[in-house]
C-alpha cells in the first residue's frame, strides 16, 4: 500500500507507482500525478480517474498530467459547439460548475478527453485528431460507458 499525507493512494496508481519503481524506472511523475490527483475537490472524482489510468493505458507526462486524445473540427474547435479552441498552445477552459460531474449522463456538458481505443467510437468524418495533456485536478469526471475510456474536465 501506498499513502499520501494519510490518504491512501488509489490501487491502480499505487500498482503502477510500485511497478515502476521495482522495474527501476522513474517514478517522480507519477509523485506529480498522485498530487494532482489528490488536489482535485472532487472525491468522487479522484476515485474516477483510477478508473479512466487502468483503462486508457496512456502514459503520465513529467510533469504528472495524464496524456489523452481529442477529435476537433479541422479548424481546430470542439467538434460539438464549434466554441473551444483546442489550437497548439491553447488551454481551453469552462467554469467547473458548468461540467456535468454525473458520470452516468455519460454524453453531457464539459469539455471532453478519450484514450486511443475510443477514437474509433466518436470524431471522424473529415475532423482530426489533437493529443492533449490534462491536469488531473481539473478533472470533473469520468463516464462509465465504454469501459471508462473518455472523460470530462473544466480545463
């Protein structure tokens, strides 16, 4: 078991942490990541985001946020409402209240993150792919349809 300040850390992390570390590699993103995670208000969420890193099998960025992907229109906007701009270099954001926390209303407001395997679900038609990095505090939740592997953020 592993604990940050008292708090355990969730298994699937704790797992990935512990492999990492008896495989001799680095494990200081995934300190970032766990501190992150434990900042985010949200407890439901935090326990959601264990969900979405056994599913998506995506790697943690150095400096602890989660790598994700995006279908965007070809002018780079979410392909919804055409609103966000999801450009390189751009940080689109919502306020968090307005992001549906309900992780049964699996299609609802927010602004929306997937693992590679749900590409093939959603997008396409003549958009394109962006790959994102997404803090994990800003994360509001994760729906439970397709096996957790997309999820909505404020940021």
């Amino acid at each position: 078991m592993l604990y940050y300040e008292g708090q355990e850390v969730g298994s699937a992390l704790a797992n990935r942490i512990l492999d990492s570390y008896h495989e001799g590699f680095p494990v200081k993103h995934w300190a970032l990541f766990a501190e992150k995670v434990f900042r985010n208000p949200a407890e439901w969420a935090k326990e959601e985001i264990y969900l979405w890193l056994e599913a998506s099998d995506l790697p943690i960025l150095p400096d602890g946020n989660i790598m994700a992907y995006k279908w965007v229109t070809n002018e780079y906007k979410d392909i919804r409402t055409g609103k966000f701009d999801n450009s390189i270099g751009a940080t689109p954001s919502m306020p968090r209240e307005e992001v549906d926390p309900v992780r049964d209303r699996t299609c609802s407001r927010g602004l929306h993150f997937c693992s590679k395997g749900y590409l093939g679900s959603y997008g396409g038609g003549g958009n394109r792919v962006v790959i994102l990095s997404v803090n994990p505090e800003d994360i509001t939740s994760i729906p439970s349809d397709y096996n957790n592997s997309k999820g909505r953020a404020c940021k």
